[in-house]
C-alpha cells in the first residue's frame, strides 16, 4: 500500500545508497478481488444472464 504517512525520511548513509525492499506488486488479480468490484460485476452478469433468459424462453 501507498504509505502516506509525513514522518521525515532518514538520509542515506554516507557510503551509497541504501537498497530498499521492493514493494509487492499488486496487478489485475488483486484489483479483481476486490469486493465492491466484484458486487458490481455480479449485478452485471446476473443482467445479462436474466435478459438472455428473457430472449430465450419469452420470445
């Protein structure tokens, strides 16, 4: 996650920069499974499968 936080930052040491550990990276798959994503997506896909019953069965 993004920190936000307004704490100072320490300067690095002297003799080279200090390596840092690389954050996760977060693709598609995380932002998929998020739950409001995934409620948005329900409701659409249960649309669509209601109106292909629709046109299947009542017409």
């Amino acid at each position: 996650m993004l920190d936000t936080s307004r704490e100072p930052v320490p300067a690095p040491d002297a003799a080279g920069p200090v390596d840092m550990p690389a954050e996760d990276a977060r693709g598609c798959l995380f932002a998929l499974s998020q739950p409001p994503l995934m409620i948005f997506l329900a409701v659409i896909g249960c649309l669509l499968l209601t109106a292909a019953v629709h046109d299947l069965f009542v017409l």
